[in-house]
C-alpha cells in the first residue's frame, strides 16, 4: 500500500469514528431510540418509579403549593420537623407561580434499597403558561414558566414520610436544558468531546488494524483487550463538570450516557489497550522490517541496510 493511501485509509477511518460517536447525539433524540424497542421515555421512567412514593410526591407538594401547611407537616419525618419548618414552608410555597400548572411531570427517578427500608428521591418538572396580571391598574404578561421540585421518600416498614422538599425555578424545561447541543458550550464540554473523539479514533483504528495483521489465535485476545480502556473521566455536558474515577476499566473506551431526561454524561477511559497494541505492533514491525523483501511494498527511503 502506497503512503498517499495508506493515509487516505486513515483519514477515512477517523472520519467514520466521528460520524458514529456524535450522530447518534446530534442528529436523534432519545425518544427515537425509546422507539426502537417499544418504549417512550415517560413510560420507560414510570416502570422504574415506585408508584406509591411518585404518588405521596405528588400529594404533597400539592398541599405545599395550596398552602396547606398542617397537612404537609402531617407527612414530613420527625427528624426534619423542627421551629423553622413553618417559616421554609412559606418560602417555598412562593417560588411557585399563582395559578394552576399547565402539566406536571416526573423527569428523574432515584431509587436505594437498604436493610432498613428504601430511599428515593422524586423529581417532579411544573410548567406554568403566559397569564396576563394585573397590576397597579396595569395589565403585566407573565412569562412561561418551569419549576423544579425534588421530594425525598423514605419508607421504613409500612409507613412512608418526607425527608426533604427542594425546589428550584428555572428559564426552561428539563428535557430543553439538557439536550445535547454543540451551541452556547463551554472550553470545558468541547475538551471533552475532543479527547472522546481521539480516543474513540484511535481505538477504532487499533481495532482494524488488528483485524488487517496476521497473529494467529492471538488476534481475538488482542481484538478484546484494545476495546479496554482505564482511568474514566466523566464530563457532564449539560454543566460542563468533571468528575474522575481512577481505578477503573471500561469497555469501550467511550460511552455517552444519558437518563430520560437527565444530562448526557460522556465517560471516556485511556484507551490503554489499543496503545499497548499499537506500541507493540511498531516494534515487531520496526525489528524485522530489514528483512523484508522489495516486493511487499517497502519504500525505498524506509528501506535499512543488511
């Protein structure tokens, strides 16, 4: 193989990994992929919900927002139930905007069991349309508006109380604030796009690499061991944060992940596997290249002398 299409070879190849790695988060949402086996992302949440505390949730943070302050009480664990409680009721009783929601909708879902009983922690998404207000003789519009609001279940033998309510107004929707865009990022998301791209590419290319070069039975533990990779970094592209976990071994190198609603997380890992091979690949190479005859496509600059 000549040198312009040995490297033409390559190009393509890098291509190709791009394309596949960011395709799939660029030009598909999750509810295209839901569809492939049946699913949507509302149904596929609520199997994995309790009912009983999604319902409990609900219940209770209609009583907050009506104001109903005794019966909330009524619910919240002893341990959270104290003289400021009346006082972070009401405050969050005024983050919510007057009206009724135009929907309401479970976006998260987090679920532990422990010996004691079982924890989760319920996300709820609010949605309030445009009303006009009036206002010192005026009439003022506003805006759409989302909420946020988390509630915390615990369950301990059969009884069922709140251990926490967090709430948190925001400019848009969950679904819309953490879908995967290339636009109004930080140096910190597209760093790491880059690195899970090169890193995507060169696995790729070990890979086929692998593939094209005779080993015999080794060729298959090799194929297995370059798709290994260590030391995952996460970056969570809605918030461009980075997290490290260092005793760690992954397969494939890269992943992007995502919650039905929640923010993609793209997980990258040194590739370590397929350097090891490429390494190895050019030494063996490197060492018997002086016996290599004329006609296999050496050329002639590369050539050592015997």
């Amino acid at each position: 193989m000549s040198a312009k299409l040995h490297l033409q070879w390559v190009g393509r190849k890098r291509w190709c990994c791009l394309l596949l790695f960011v395709l799939p988060l660029v030009g598909c949402n999750r509810d295209s992929y839901m569809k492939l086996f049946g699913y949507n992302r509302a149904s596929l949440l609520k199997e994995f919900t309790p009912q009983d505390d999604e319902a409990l949730a609900r219940h209770s943070l209609n009583l907050l927002r009506q104001g109903r302050f005794d019966q909330v009480k009524d619910s919240l664990d002893p341990n959270i139930r104290n003289g400021e409680t009346d006082d972070a009721l009401t405050a969050m009783n005024s983050v919510f905007p007057p009206g009724e929601p135009t929907s309401v909708k479970t976006v998260d879902s987090r679920f532990i069991r422990s010996k004691d009983g079982s924890t989760s922690s319920i996300t709820l998404e609010y949605e309030f349309v445009p009303q006009a207000l009036p206002t010192s003789g005026n009439t003022e519009l506003r805006p759409r508006a989302w909420l946020l609001a988390q509630v915390v279940v615990q369950t301990r033998g059969n009884i069922k109380t709140i251990a926490g309510f967090h709430i948190l107004p925001v400019v848009k929707s969950f679904e819309e604030m953490n879908e995967f865009t290339l636009v109004d990022k930080g140096i910190s998301q597209y760093a790491g796009l880059c690195l899970a791209i090169g890193a995507s590419s060169l696995t790729l290319y070990a890979f086929v690499l692998c593939i094209r070069t005779k080993m015999g039975k080794r060729k298959l533990v090799w194929l297995v061991l370059i798709l290994i990779g260590v030391f995952r970094f996460t970056v969570d592209w809605t918030s461009g944060q980075w997290s490290v976990t260092p005793l760690t071994i992954q397969a494939p190198p890269v992943i992007a992940l995502a919650s039905m609603y929640g923010p993609w997380m793209i997980e990258m890992t040194v590739p370590l596997g397929a350097l090891a091979f490429l390494i190895l690949r050019r030494r063996r190479t490197s060492g018997f290249v002086h016996s290599l005859p004329p006609t296999m496509g050496q050329m002639p600059d590369a050539q050592t002398p015997s």
